[in-house]
C-alpha cells in the first residue's frame, strides 16, 4: 500500500484526469469496430480507474461513472 499526500489542487488534477480517462473509456467501448477481446481489457482498466476515482470523490459523485452494460453498447 501507498500513500500520497497531495494538495487541492492537486487532488482536483487527480479528479479531472481520472474522469478524462473514463470518458475515453467509455467512448472507446462502445465503438462498434473495436473487437470484444480488447473492449474487455479496457473494461477491466475502467474498473481499476474507477476504484481509484472513488477515493478522490463523494460516493454521489461517482454514480454517473458506475460501469453497467448499457454504457459499454
């Protein structure tokens, strides 16, 4: 385990690159071009960014990212 003091605006460039990160994800999931083998490892890196996006923010914050199957098609 890690630990990682950081400031409020540091926290705040955390937040943003983490959402940027599943936006893009997400986006790239639901492409139909991309072959399921790989839109299976970008949904298990969604999950990893997700549980680290979940420490920085309030548990509301996190619903609109919660990954379920209508987001991915």
């Amino acid at each position: 385990m890690l630990g990682v003091i950081l400031n409020k605006k540091e926290v705040q460039e955390v937040e943003y690159m983490l959402k940027r990160e599943m936006e893009e994800l997400l986006l790239d999931m639901s492409d139909p071009r991309i072959d399921e083998v790989v839109k299976k490892a970008m949904e298990e890196k969604y999950q990893i960014v997700f549980k680290i996006y979940k420490r920085f923010v309030p548990p509301k914050e996190t619903m609109k990212y919660v990954l379920n199957k209508r987001n991915t098609q």
